[in-house]
C-alpha cells in the first residue's frame, strides 16, 4: 500500500488558482467569518481555512487582520471603478449616467451583506475605534473622490456647472446613500434589492440642477 498523501503534498498537486481568484476567496471568507462571528473571530489562520488557501497566502494580500478589514471595503469601491469611467455624451445624458453609477453604488453597499458589516462597526464591538477609519477611508471617502473626480471631468467638458464637486459628491452621497444606510441598519426599511432606490436617486440628482 503506498504510503499517505500528505496535505502539502495535495496541495502541491493541484493547478494554481489565479490572483484573481484568491483575492476573492480571500475576500469572501472575511467576510463571512466577520458576519457570522465576528470581528475578533477574523483572524488571518480562519480566513486562511476558510478561503481554503494556506495561510501565507491570506498574507499576501493582507498584512493582519485590519488590513483584511481594509481589503473588504476597498473590495466595494473598486467595483465601482468601471461606473465611473462612463462619460456622459452631452448635458442631456448627465442625468442618466449620474443615475447608473449611484445604482450601482447602491446595490453594493445598501445590500444586506454591507449593512451587516455596518451594524457590526458602529456596535459596540471592542475593535470599533481602529476599524472605523479603515471603514472611512477604504469606502466612504473613497467613493467620495471618485464621484468628486467625476463630477470634475464633466465639468471640464462644460457638461455640469457645480461650483464645487467635492462638497456636491458629499451631498449626492449622503441624499442617496447614507440616510438609506440608516433607516436600513435600524429595520425601518429592507435592504437593496428588496428596496427600490430608483425614485430617490431621481429627486437627488434633480435637486443639484445640474
């Protein structure tokens, strides 16, 4: 009988996944390990096993388990990246370009996996202090500059008049997606899809006369 195969050995003998294909892993175990037990319960040997992967390569994406948090969020915006290349063709199309980016901003950080991971940050769980601003930084001030640097390009192409794209990201992204945020986390409506965002993205944008 020959001897047993080892795990090294099982692992050594199967094709390498793509980079791609274990970010996500990656990712998605993070996910789920911080939903379902909890920041703490995140550590880089669960979402190592979890992800199905070894544990040195959970750290070639992540240095330790804020950075893992990091990775989650910034996972969010950067799906946003091909909306915001859209270019609007002429003042007439600003709206509707406008309307599709914030839908799709919606449909990922409205859904009940982000709302989820939102209640669990602004809790009371004792690692809320180093993770808000990773939170900040990797999402919310993130999708900001991308709008922002949107909203500056068109302008350049005299396709909006915004006196101030920055301080008109904040505003679109607190009408259409932070209040939704809240009335979602505290149970007054479901999350995206089962709720349609669609009318409030039209009153916002009609509102900035842009």
């Amino acid at each position: 009988m020959p001897p047993p195969v080892s795990e090294a050995q099982k692992q050594r003998g199967r094709p390498a996944r793509p980079e791609s294909e274990q970010a996500r892993a990656i990712i998605d175990a993070a996910t789920r390990l911080m939903l379902s037990r909890g920041y703490a319960a995140m550590t880089m040997e669960a979402v190592a096993k979890e992800a199905g992967v070894a544990k040195k390569t959970v750290y070639r994406f992540a240095s330790d388990r804020d950075a893992l948090f990091g990775l989650i969020v910034r996972n969010w915006t950067d799906s946003f990246l091909p909306a915001f290349a859209s270019e609007a063709a002429s003042r007439e199309d600003v709206g509707d370009v406008l309307a599709s980016i914030l839908s799709t901003i919606a449909a990922r950080v409205l859904s009940a996996e982000a709302v989820g991971l939102f209640r669990l940050i602004v809790g009371g769980i004792p690692a809320r202090e180093q993770i808000l601003p990773i939170y900040d930084r990797n999402g919310i001030e993130r999708s900001r500059e991308l709008l922002a640097d949107w909203l500056v390009r068109h302008k350049a192409r005299g396709l909006v008049t915004i006196d101030d794209p920055a301080a008109a990201s904040d505003l679109i992204l607190s009408m259409v997606i932070a209040e939704p945020l809240r009335q979602i986390a505290i149970g007054l409506t479901p999350p995206l899809p089962d709720t349609d965002l669609a009318p409030r993205i039209r009153a916002a944008i009609g509102l900035l006369c842009l």
